[in-house]
C-alpha cells in the first residue's frame, strides 16, 4: 500500500484518529494491540495451525464422533445452566453484600473471592468428598437414590463454585451506585417491593449481570482441576470436552486434540459475542453511550 | 375549614441526630405550601414523612380525617418529585409516565387505551407533546423534572410532594419552570409541599410559607406575613437579607451605638435585636433624624446599587440599595435613616 494511499485511509476515517485534549490513543493502541498478539493472538493461531494438519472436514470428522459431541454437549450445557445459577444466587449474594449491615459482612465479602484463589483441584476433592454417597451432603440425597458426585450434577456444582465470584463482583458495584431514590420513586406510584425489584432494579443491573454471566460462563467451560475430580469422567455420560482434549494428547493425538480445541473456541466465541451483543442492546436501553 | 394534611407533634431522629421534632402543622386543600429554612433544618425529613418514605419515632400524621401514620408508601397515594428526578432509565418518557398506572393490580388498572391517552393529556400538561418515546438521557434536565412531575400526577396523587425540584436546573430554567408549575397548580388544583431553599423561589412561588428551623416550624403565613411580620428572630433574620444589629431599646427610642432612634411603638427596655434589611434604609432627607453611616463598599446588582455601611464602628456593617445612578463611593459618609424598624428585645 503506498503512503498516498494510507494517508487517505487515515483522513476518512477520521473518527480513528482525531486530535484530542486526552492524547495518548496512539501509544496505547498499538501497545494493547501488540500485547493481545502476543499473549491471546499467537497461541490461538498455532492452535489453529495445528488444527489445520487435519483440514475443514478432518476437523469436522472428529468433532462430530459420537464421544466428543457428548463432551461438547456436557460442557456446554452444564456451564450455562452454571452460569444461570450463579446470575440468580450472585445477585443475592451481591445484594445482601451492598444493602444490608451485618456482622461478619466484611469476612463474607473476602469469602466470595475464595474460589478465585483456591486450587482448583482442591475445590474438586473437596466437593467430591462432600458430595459422594458417604458425604456429609451426598449422604443425605443417597437415600432416595440421587447420586451428585461423579454425576452431571457433580459438574454443574463444580461450575457454580468457580463461577461464583464473576457475577457477584460485577453486580455488586453497579448496585452500590444504584440511586436509592429510584426505587423510592417506584413505591410512591403504587408498586410493590417486587414490583420494584423487577421492573427497576434488575433491568438497571442487566448490562452489568450479563458481563457477570459470560465470565462465568467462559470460565465454566474452560474449567478442567475441579470436574475432573467430582465428574466421575463416565464417556456419554460425565466427561467434559477438556477431559477429552488432555486424553486425545495422552494418545499424542494432537492434531485431534486441536481439532476439539478449535470448535470449542468457535462455540465459545459465538456464545460470547451473544451476550456482549445482548449487553450492548441493555445498556443502550439504560442510555449508556 | 377543611384540613388536606395535618402532622400532629410530629418527630423523627436518625441513630442519635434529631431530624425533626414536636412538629405541627396544618396544610389546606388545595394550597401551595412552601417548606423554607436553611439545610439541615428538617423540611427534606418531614417531606419524606408525609410521603411514608420514613416512618416518624413520635407523633401523627393525618389526610384529611384518616389517620395515615402507619399507613405504607404504596397505599398513601403521593406524587413525590425528586431533585434530581429519580425517572427509570431504561424506560421512554411514556413509559415512566404510565408507571403508576401498569403497576396496579390488574382490577384496578385502566385499560390500555385510558393509560395511552392519560399519558398524552400529562404530555401536553407538562408541554412536552411528541417526545414520549425518548429516553430520559436524552432529555435536558428541565425536560426531566416535567417528565418526573407527569409521572407523579398520573397516579391522581391526594397530594404532591416536591424536594427541591428545580434544585439542579439553571438559573433561567429555574425562573421559566417556576412560573410554569404555578400554571400546573392552579390548573390541577392538587395540595402541593415543595421544599426549597431559596427564598425568592418559595416567596414568589407560594400561597403560604413554612419556614423551618432546628426540626421545627417556626412561623407559617403568607409571602407578606413572613416578609413584614416575621414572628421570630430566626424568621426575621432568615428572610430578606436582613442583618442583626444588637441596639438598646428604652420606650420609644433605641440606641443604635451613638445614635438615638425613634420607635413607632413602646419597646420593653433592654438590650435588642434590630434586623436590618436592604429596602429598610433611606438617604435621610431630615438632617435631625439622619445617622451619618461611612460607605465601606458599593456593589452593583441588578437594577439597583447597592452599598454597604457602617452605622457606628464595632457593629455589623448594614446593606442599602441606593438608585444606579447614585454617586456613594467607598469612604463617603451618607446620612440615612430607618424607613422600617424591625426589632426583637431579647429575653
């Protein structure tokens, strides 16, 4: 491209680079541009390339044996009703943290975190030992014959767990800002306290719930330390998509192994870009820029 | 007479602060009370009260007959505007506009079509026809408050209840919605509270005055009550820019530092309050009553020039509004004298 022909390019799309009071656009930008290459950019395309070795339909061959659909199918499935969980119960927690004085709030708070930092492998045992027939927890569904751990449900509360901290992190700030007067508005016209909740404390929290609900919800499928340890790993059945991927490169399979890998990415990418889509329409409706 | 909102030894503390307390007060069908008294004197409190968005530690509060201290937010029927107009956000003018109305039970709400034409009469009552399906981020702030007071009459409230609702709004916006609220009152005819601090808003604004001091009412009347027969030194000294003077008072004269000055009426002797306002002083026109006052500063403000002076070193300096084309200049002395005495003995 000569520089006649990049300087025109610069000069109608002016809203790129326009002179500004606040400069630094330049710097930053190829500085955040450079750095997302480097750390996010450059594995995925070797994880492409080496996908490529099998071609579209070698890809397509392996991700569509009747064992990695499964997979797929448990990981997916099970993180997105994790992440629906943990919208619902992160609000509450969220909710009881920012309204409410109670002692013990501030050890509560720090808790919440506790996921993010723990191994997660850790959680997995631990949960496991909870949840099998002769847990504390486990023991008590056993009776009638519910098994959790080494289940799908073994899974799914793994999921919750790690998931956790996600939705409330991002709930609770916007909540802390939401003007009280609004719902005080809401009940001078006559609506009752869950009224109010519905109609306009949780549409003011949305943009925020759905950021909360996409981490969550990335992080569940990506997630491998603790399910593998409470799923039971049963193929059809408990086995989750990852289990697979570190399986095809125990059998150094790792054109297979890239392949799942690379349609994962995709269902990943299409389900993200899904809810940022969702969460610009939201707060477009909050009039956010 | 009928009596629309009685509070009867009204109180309310917050943890250790008392907010308001032993308050009563009494407001007419129909009226346009204004709650006036410096910040923290209790008017934004006993506004909430009323509205149950508190509940008081002691005392009543009546509608008409009906007792409704205990009564909830949701059935007491208010429309309540907020400074900084609290509108949904997520919701079109039309929609925080019909608010009130969808979230009644489905038995009591208006079909469809009755809320999408009420919704279109308060549009053209507020004057802002056409921007129903705008969002409130589009709107200016002015805009704003119309939509927030279409929203709290739309639920036929039995009174409406406005803190500091021009609050955040420009000085010209302010003026222009002034008048225009007036309108809205004598055209609807709703009891409205509107608590504000700015003098010249409630004087101009109101039928009646309450103003309030320390979690109380201090004196309630008329613009022209308050303004020329303010009940109590706070009163005196809180409307009309007045300045407090300490004289000695004796019969029907008091001492205003060397000067002597003669009182319309007999004064108990002792030592007094004289509350000095800018229209209360005149350049004297008869040498023998006139006090010699040095000019210590000359302002221009608005129509008039106004000038500060000292009736005698050591008290308080005094403001008079003097002509525009007056020639007072810092350091000049100029004879005045009392056109008004306003004066408090002290207990």
């Amino acid at each position: 491209m000569s520089v006649a022909a990049l300087r025109g390019w610069t000069s109608s799309h002016r809203s790129f680079r326009e002179p500004s009071a606040l400069p630094g656009f330049g710097i930053t930008f190829g500085f955040a541009v450079s750095y997302l290459s480097l750390i996010v950019l450059l594995p995925l395309a070797v994880l492409l390339a080496r996908a490529a070795d099998l071609g579209l339909d070698g890809i397509w061959r392996v991700a569509t044996t009747p064992r990695v659909l499964a997979a797929l199918q448990v990981s997916f499935f099970i993180s997105a009703a994790a992440a629906l969980v943990n919208a619902v119960f992160g609000s509450i927690a969220a909710w009881v943290l920012v309204r409410y004085e109670f002692p013990g709030k501030r050890l509560l708070d720090a808790m919440i975190d506790l996921p993010f930092a723990l191994p997660t492998a850790v959680a997995g045992i631990a949960l496991a030992a909870l949840y099998a027939t002769n847990g504390w927890i486990g023991s008590l569904f056993a009776p009638w014959g519910i098994k959790i751990a080494f289940t799908p449900w073994g899974i799914l509360i793994a999921l919750i767990f790690i998931g956790l901290p996600f939705v409330v992190r991002t709930v609770q700030p916007v909540l802390q800002d939401l003007d009280r007067e609004v719902e005080e508005a809401s009940a001078t016209l006559g609506a009752s306290r869950a009224q109010t909740v519905f109609r306009v404390v949780l549409p003011a929290l949305l943009p925020a719930l759905l950021t909360g609900v996409a981490l969550a919800f990335a992080r569940a499928v990506g997630e491998y330390g603790s399910v593998i340890f409470i799923a039971g790993n049963m193929p059809f059945v408990s086995e989750i998509a990852p289990l697979l991927i570190v399986t095809k490169l125990e059998e150094f399979d790792y054109a297979g192994a890239a392949a799942i890998a690379t349609v994962m990415l995709a269902i990943s990418f299409l389900a993200l870009l899904a809810i940022n889509g969702l969460q610009a329409y939201s707060r477009r409706r909050l009039g956010h820029a | 007479m009928a009596i629309a909102i009685r509070a009867e030894g009204l109180a309310k503390s917050f943890g250790g602060t008392v907010a308001v307390s032993g308050l009563d007060l009494a407001v007419e069908p129909g009226e346009l009370l204004a709650l006036l008294g410096p910040s923290g004197s209790g008017k934004t409190t006993f506004l909430r009260l009323v509205a149950g968005l508190e509940s008081p530690t002691a005392g009543r509060i009546l509608f008409g007959d009906e007792d409704a201290t205990h009564l909830s937010v949701q059935d007491r029927r208010v429309g309540f505007v907020f400074q900084h107009y609290a509108l949904f956000r997520h919701l079109t003018v039309a929609e925080n506009i019909a608010y009130g109305l969808r979230v009644r039970p489905r038995r009591e709400r208006p079909s469809d079509a009755d809320i999408k034409r009420r919704v279109a009469d308060l549009l053209d009552l507020v004057q802002l026809p056409g921007l129903d399906r705008r969002r409130p981020a589009q709107l200016s702030g002015g805009q704003r408050q119309r939509v927030a007071l279409a929203r709290a009459l739309a639920v036929e409230p039995r009174v409406l209840l406005l803190d500091e609702p021009f609050g955040a709004l420009d000085a010209k916006v302010r003026r222009d919605l002034r008048r225009w609220l007036r309108e809205v009152h004598e055209r609807t005819g709703h009891t409205t509270l509107f608590v504000t601090h700015d003098q010249e808003e409630a004087l101009e604004l109101a039928d009646r005055v309450a103003i309030f001091d320390k979690g109380g009412v201090e004196q309630v009347g008329t613009p022209d009550d308050i303004l020329d027969r303010p009940a109590t030194p706070f009163v005196a000294g809180f409307v009309g820019e007045a300045v407090r003077v300490p004289v000695d008072a004796a019969g029907s004269w008091i001492r205003i530092g060397d000067h002597q000055v003669r009182t319309p009426g007999e004064n108990a002797a002792g030592p007094a309050e004289l509350f000095v306002r800018p229209g209360d002083l005149v350049p004297a026109t008869d040498p023998a009553t006139a006090i010699p006052a040095r000019v210590i500063a000359v302002r221009r403000g608005g129509a008039a020039r106004r000038a500060e002076l000292l009736l005698t070193e050591g008290l308080p300096a005094v403001e008079i509004d003097l002509p525009a084309g007056h020639c007072a200049r810092k350091g000049d002395v100029l004879p005045v004298s009392l056109a008004t005495i306003r004066l408090f003995t002290s207990r």
